[in-house]
C-alpha cells in the first residue's frame, strides 16, 4: 500500500474497522492519527477472538466437500457452486411455501429494475417453473435508467420471457428526476409510490394473479429497523412477505426474503446474469441505506444478527401487528384514477398532479381543500393563493 498516510486512512482502504485490530510497528502500538511512512512495515493484528480478523474460511462445500466458491458466514458454511445455486433455489421454495406465496399455475408479474435482485428473482421464478412475466418501470433516471431497461430486455430475450415496459413520463408525463424537484415529498419517496401503484395497476389490468417483488432480507430487516425506530405498527403489520389480494389491491409476495443481498449478487454472477452494479444516482436520499449501513456493522460483529432480527420478527412478532394493516380498512376508488385508497385521491394521483402542477378539482370543494391543505402544497407549482384553497 502508498504510505505518507494515517493508520486510520489505510485501514479505511482495507475496509477495517479500527476496533477490531492493533497497528503495530516496531513493537509499538500506532493510534489512528499516527502517519505511516512509503517504506515502514506495520502489523494488523486482530483483537477480537474468533471475530473476523482471526477467522480462517472454511474452503470446502459443506454438503459436498468439493472446493467453495462462496463462503455464508450466516450459515458458518461455504458453498460450491451447484451447491449454492441449490442452496439458493431451497431458500426461495421454502419461502413460497411458509407463506402460501405462489400456485403452481399462477400469472406472476416480477416488478423488475435491471438490478441484482429482481433479475435473480425473476431467474430462479423461471427455473422452478413459474409463469413469471417481467415488468419493467422506466423512470427516467438517465443513463441509468436507459441501462437498466436494456438489461431488462437483454434478459428478457435471452431467457424467452415475456416483458412488459411502461415509461411514466411517456403515459403519466412526468419523470422521478422532476418528482423530486418538483412535489412535496422526496425524490425516493415519489418513485417508490410510483412504483407500487402502477406494478398493482398493471397487474389488475393485464390479470395477474400476484406481483413479485426482489425484496431481499437486508431491505427488510433495514425497513423493519426504520419503522421499529418510529414504532411505526401500521407499517410494521404490512412488512409481512406475502399480503393477500384485496378488492384492487393483487396480491404481493417476496419471495428473496430469507436471502441476504450478498447471497442474490452471488446468485445473480453465478448464474451469467448481467445486471446493473451501479446504485440509482439519486439514492443519496434513501433514509434505508443509513440502516443498512447500521445493520452491516451489527453483523460483521454478530454475523446472522440480521436474519435473527427479521426472520425472528416474522416468527416471534409479526402475528401482533396483524390487525393494524395500515388504513385498508375502508378502501374506495380514487375519484380521478378509480385505484383504491383512503382518501378522495389516491397518493399517486395527488403527488403526480403536484409535479405537474394540476388541480385535483375546483377550488369550491371545500372537503378537497381541507384534504389538500394537509400537504405541503409547493408554491412553484400551485402559487401563493392555492396554498389556501
Ligand atoms: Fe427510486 Fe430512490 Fe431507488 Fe432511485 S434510489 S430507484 S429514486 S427509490
Ligand atoms: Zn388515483
């Protein structure tokens, strides 16, 4: 490695983290300000005793003793490669199973972005014989955007499937880009209520029965650490992985939940699968990466911390939250686009009607404009006066 840099910049590079180990130089101990020079010679030792330092991999499969290409510390096993591909298609069956995911003649509709997860999801729902067809939610995020539709595509063809590509700006007029700068919610918050109602929509209008999506167990342990954080129960009793259809609500299952991100990135390059690497660039203002981040330094102290804290929620806890499904009590049709929600418009409508700068409806409606006078209106969009009406 350069030297002329602090220990705290070299283990920094070596993704160490500097609790769990001693710099030593010349039987001395270095603190993390300390510079370490181009030609010194420095120890790493570890500190913590069978933590991750000292650890030695097991480089066998452990079902076949053949040489591992992938080591779960999870599991405390390595897998070789048919092995893990085995292990990982095991993982999915039994998720289907334990919650009533999927019928053998089932129309699955695989909400798919280009990236890892929902391109493992939808090779392995092929592989295992469903009728998975893919959709694809061009959001108009640039290049990356454009990348991931081609990737989707590329799939698509090279696996025979059949995909479904709709581009909101082309049939709802606006981008996430804009959303973000536009409406009163944030960037993520847009794109993900985007996505929800139109892989719903799309699903009721085509007949699907259910809509897959590649929720992995880190998404959900980080989703269930946000919502556990504000004691949020109304979305806690929806992080089940398997909600039943509703009258306009299809059904939504997630089936990746008992696997790790890294095991569907293992998954997904083991299979030949390309797939976009890149984050979304506007992910800076996903809250969830900050939980993932806190999750990530739990579990390379306490590895299976993560799958003991949401795989034990659904075994432990989840039934608790059961009644308070958030507000689906008393659904009705969104009186501009006929999709379910709790109010007179849906989210989607109103947030669309924001970035585009529309009224929902005349000022005289005096229950609209109590509704409305709730959201932070923008005054860029709706002007001064429509903050009041
Ligand atoms: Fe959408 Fe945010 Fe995810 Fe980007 S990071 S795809 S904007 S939810
Ligand atoms: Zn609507």
């Amino acid at each position: 490695m350069t030297g002329g840099r602090t220990v705290k910049d070299l283990l920094a590079e070596l993704a160490i983290d500097p609790e769990t180990v001693l710099v030593i130089k010349d039987r001395t101990l270095l603190t993390r300000q300390e510079r370490v020079e181009d030609d010194a010679s420095i120890e790493i030792r570890p500190v913590i005793s069978g933590g991750a330092g000292a650890r030695r991999p097991r480089m066998t499969c452990r079902r076949c003793r053949r040489p591992a290409v992938i080591e779960l510390r999870r599991h405390n096993a390595a897998f070789c490669q048919p092995c893990f591909t085995k292990h990982f298609r095991d993982q999915v069956t039994r998720a289907i199973k334990d919650f009533d995911m999927l019928e053998p003649d089932d129309r699955v509709l695989v909400a798919v972005s280009g990236g890892k997860d929902s391109l493992a999801l939808w090779d392995v729902l092929l592989d295992l014989g469903y009728h998975a067809t893919g959709m694809y939610l061009g959001l108009g995020i640039g290049e990356y955007s454009d990348r991931s539709g081609e990737v989707a595509r590329r799939f698509a063809e090279e696996r025979s499937a059949d995909l479904l590509h709709i581009d909101l700006r082309n049939e709802y007029g606006f981008d996430i880009p804009s959303a973000g700068t536009k409406g009163s919610r944030s960037t993520c918050s847009v794109c993900g209520l985007s996505k929800r109602y139109l892989f719903n929509r799309v699903a009721l209008d085509h007949g699907f029965d259910v809509v897959a999506t590649g929720h992995n167990l880190d998404d959900e342990a980080a989703t269930l650490l946000g919502n556990t954080l504000r004691w949020q129960t109304e979305y806690i009793a929806r992080q089940f992985p398997a909600l039943t259809a509703k009258e306009g609500l299809v059904k939504k299952v997630k089936p990746l939940h008992r696997l790790s991100e890294r095991e569907t990135a293992a998954y997904a390059f083991l299979q030949g699968i390309d797939y976009v690497v890149e984050e979304c660039p506007l992910v800076a203002g996903n809250t969830q990466l900050r939980y993932k981040d806190t999750l990530n330094h739990l579990e390379a102290g306490s590895p299976g911390i993560k799958a003991a804290f949401y795989l034990g929620f659904l075994d432990s806890a989840a039934d608790r939250f059961r009644d308070e499904v958030a507000g689906e009590g008393d659904l009705v049709a969104c009186s501009r686009c006929g999709q379910p929600t709790t109010g007179r418009f849906c989210a989607f409508c109103r947030a669309r009607a924001q970035v585009l700068g529309e009224r929902l409806a005349w000022p005289a409606d005096s229950q609209l404009s109590r509704e409305l006078a709730e959201e932070v209106l923008p005054v860029g969009v709706y002007g001064e006066a429509g903050r009041n009406r």
